[in-house]
C-alpha cells in the first residue's frame, strides 16, 4: 500500500461528468488512495525488478530511424493502454513493482507490439505515476480519462494518444489542454481546473510527492525565498528528464557531427563537452555511435559524478556498487583503457547481465564481480579510488521513474541509512593512503547526504573531505556537491569527495 504515511487527499470537489462509451465496453479506473486495486482488474503482478536503463523494449531487435520513435497505430496503442493500466498499477502501488517491468509482464500477452507501442505504453504509464496525487481525488471513473489527464499535464502539446482517449469517450478536442510546459504551478492548476469545467479542485503539489519527502527535503541553494525555491525544485521533478548522453573515449566533435548528420541537434553542455541532451523520446539505437559503443545514454548527473572522481590513466579503481554498469564504463572511458576498473555485485545475475552489457562498449579495462558487502575484492589499501554510488530513495530519479515516488516508504529510510553507513564503511579500507573515496546518492535527503557522510568522517580521521571544482558550474566545491534538477536539468544526485590521509592504523 501506499501513503501509509500520509493523509489521503480529499476529494475535488466532485467527479466531472460521465462521458458515453461509444463502444459501449467500459474499463474501470483504477480507483481509492494510491496502493488500492480495483476489484476487477485482470492480470498477473509483475516482479520487483528494475528496469533497463535504455528505456522499455530497448533490447529487442529492429531497425529503427534516428529522433522520436514513430508509431503505427495511436487508437489501437490508447486502447491497449487502457487496458493494461489497472494490472501495471496494482503491480506498482501494491506489489511495489518497478514500472518498466511491471508494463513488459502485462505486455507478455501481446508478442506482437511494436518497440515504439511499448516506448508510449510506458511513456503514459509514467504520466499517471507522476501525476497520481492529483488524479486519484479526482474519482474518475474511466481509465481512458486517467491516462488522458495524465499525459495532459505531462505534454508540450495534445498528442494523437491524447485525441484518441477523447475520440473513444466523446470529449471534444477543443477541452484538451496541454501543460506539460507550463512555467509555474498556477498554470499547471489552470488545466486541471479545465478539466473539471472550472470547479474547484485540489491543485497542492505537495499531493503529487509521499508526505516524509516535505520532511526531508533541504531547501535548495538561490536568492528566491526558501518557499519559492523548494516549489522550483517540486515543478521541475514534474517535468520528464530529457535524455542525456555522454562520448565513452571518441572524439566528441565528430560524434557531434555525426548525429548532426543523422538529422538530430543534440544540446551540448557547455562545460562538460562529452554529454549532450535530447529530447526524452528520441530513439538512437539505429545510429553508429551507439551501436559501437561510443555513445552511451547517460544522465548528466551520472557523468558529472565521473568527472569528480577524476581518474588517471593507469590507476586502479572499485566501482563498489554496479548497478548498470554506466559509472565503470566512465572511468574505463577516464582513464583511456589503461589500468583496471572492478566493478561489483551483490548477486551474479546482475554481474552477467552488466557484463554482456559492457561488451558493446570499446573498453577492456573493466571486470565485473561479486561482493559479499564486507571484504573487498582485493588487498586492503589496494586502491587509487574507490566509489559508492549507495542503495537510497532515490529521490533523483524521480522524473525518469516516477513511480519510485510511491514505492519508497518513510520506514524505509532508516534502513537505508544504515546500508549506506555499512557500504561506506566496508568499502573505505580498500582506499590507499593519499588515495580518493567517492561518495554517492541519487537524492537530496539530509539524512542519506550530509548526515552520512558526517557521521563517516566523525569515526574515520584518516579520511578528510577533498575539494574539487563543479563539474557543471564555474566554481569550486568544499568536498560536496548537492545537483539539482531545477538548475542543472538532472537527476538529482549528491557527490563527496574524500581523500585517505594515513592508513587507518596511523
């Protein structure tokens, strides 16, 4: 279930009237508080798994045009959405399922959907996530009108799926509007109210977050004041992450050139010169660079944080956490296939499945293994640099997988607190004198940032903080970085630096 932890919104004021079914079939919404099920929803629970960081059904096989992914069929995708919708949320808010797997179980039945279906399946999937908090008051009794709303708030514009919800339950075109990119949180309330026909509703975007993230959320850095800035924060984990990418050991110029060429004008940050931003939906699995490796799909949080740990040619680095394998394949990239990177697992079906992964990459410098969470894999004080990109709340990546939102829990916390004190600890011996240890978290949490790392320091004076110049910012930090969505287009991900002093017995 979910928000245990939190009031229930109230109801707005109302449902908006019911709209006949052409066809005369009806689904039902999905329906109560976030983590209820609808009583008739059919299907399986999809599996606890995470998802694939190419984005849904990137590994089938296709060819495919460079830019947005092009679909056959808007009606016959909205209807298949549709009927999907009430197991993918059941699978989320009860099971605590990750979406992309959630949406490729409930698909399993449908063998012959394109790659770019599924791309849209999951697109409005997420929009109903994202936007859930305001939606479930609202009581809307047709699954269609959920995910119609949904991708309303979430678009730039009224897109052929919109059309095609409200072609199938008799809404006029002209009562769609789109703020997907609307500049502020009035304007966003403004289509909601639309929607509803001008009557009150409940348009707090606190609703659209679990209630401990009110509690636990610094205020951001700025001159605004501090009420502003955190809802400059809310508005921007509302907006879809555009899809950055980074050169893996190329020649940025010429594969700059080459998606140019390919018809595509990637968005080149102006002081990390290797990543560049698309649009969210662009697909590039058909392109070179990609399928050989010199191209990487990669948040820029994700490549900042490689730029901190600084590696050298020649040296010899722990990747403690793998997860996708991506934070290995930068340093390899780093350090120009010289030296090692040893990235680890805690269960070898993740090792394997990051070890194919990194056979498309041009990059012979890094190995995946096991770890048990307590030795590491090697001699202690074995290392140049060791990183920990921790298990958190993920609160980072909530604009990619906004369903984690609700998966996370404020029990929860404590526990992962106390994981990433253990991994730090754990992983830290491993750190030569005058070697560096990275700290990491995709989130923005006192307890999982600062706090952790205080702690750290407090029982380990052999380690001191480090500091290193902003990776996306002309400045210098003091040893710690907090990145945040609403200044640097990201994920949100919190970075220290520490360098070892002496050895631990000095």
């Amino acid at each position: 279930m979910v928000r245990k932890d939190s009031r229930r919104p109230a109801a707005a004021g109302g449902n908006p009237p019911r709209q006949a079914h052409p066809s005369g079939a009806r689904e039902r919404a999905f329906r109560g508080k976030p983590g209820s099920a609808p009583s008739d929803g059919p299907g399986r629970r999809a599996a606890n798994s995470g998802g694939n960081a190419s984005g849904a059904g990137a590994s089938q096989a296709g060819t495919t045009r460079p830019g947005p992914m092009q679909v056959k069929s808007l009606p016959a995708v909205a209807d298949l959405t549709t009927s999907v919708a009430p197991t993918v949320l059941r699978a989320v808010f009860d099971s605590g399922a990750r979406l992309e797997p959630a949406v490729a179980q409930a698909l399993r039945s449908h063998p012959s959907v394109r790659r770019s279906d599924r791309h849209l399946v999951l697109r409005s999937m997420a929009a109903l996530c994202r936007w859930w908090g305001w939606i479930e008051p609202l009581h809307l009794l047709q699954v269609g009108d959920q995910l119609m709303l949904a991708t309303l708030l979430d678009c730039h514009e009224v897109d052929g799926i919109c059309r095609a919800w409200a072609s199938k339950a008799g809404r006029p075109f002209d009562r769609l509007m789109a703020v997907g990119d609307a500049p502020g949180w009035t304007a966003r309330a403004e289509g909601l109210k639309r929607w509803v026909g001008g009557g009150p509703v409940t348009a707090d975007p606190w609703l659209l977050f679990p209630a401990w993230f009110r509690d636990q959320l610094p205020v951001p850095p700025g001159d605004a004041p501090a009420k502003a800035r955190r809802l400059a924060l809310l508005h921007a984990l509302q907006t879809r992450l555009p899809l950055w990418v980074g050169v893996r050991g190329a020649a940025e110029k010429a594969i700059w050139n080459e998606l140019r060429e390919a018809g595509l004008k990637p968005w080149i940050h102006r002081r990390l010169t290797t990543a560049a931003r698309f649009d969210p939906d662009t697909d590039l699995t058909s392109l070179r660079p990609y399928r050989e490796g010199d191209l990487a799909i990669d948040d820029l949080s994700s490549q900042a944080l490689g730029k901190v740990c600084d590696p050298d040619p020649g040296e010899r680095w722990w990747d403690a956490i793998g997860g996708t394998g991506l934070h290995a394949l930068h340093l390899g990239a780093l350090m120009q296939n010289k030296g090692a990177v040893v990235t680890t697992f805690e269960h070898d079906k993740r090792r394997h499945e990051t070890a194919i992964r990194l056979r498309r990459f041009p990059f012979r410098n890094v190995a995946a293994k096991l770890w048990d969470g307590r030795r590491c894999p090697g001699k202690p004080g074995s290392f140049d640099g060791v990183l920990v990109d921790a298990p958190c709340s993920a609160v980072g990546n909530w604009r990619r997988h906004p369903e984690l939102r609700w998966i996370v829990k404020k029990k929860d916390l404590p526990q992962l607190v106390e994981r990433q004190k253990q991994l730090l600890d754990a992983a830290s011996a491993a750190v030569r004198p005058g070697g560096t240890l990275i700290y990491s978290v995709a989130t923005a949490t006192v307890i999982e940032t600062l706090d952790v790392i205080t702690a750290f320091l407090g029982t380990h004076p052999e380690f001191g903080l480090d500091p290193f110049p902003h990776p996306l910012e002309e400045s210098t930090t003091a040893g710690t970085l907090q990145l945040w969505p609403h200044l640097h287009d990201s994920e949100a991900r919190f970075i220290a630096r520490m360098v070892r002093k002496t050895s631990p017995k000095e």
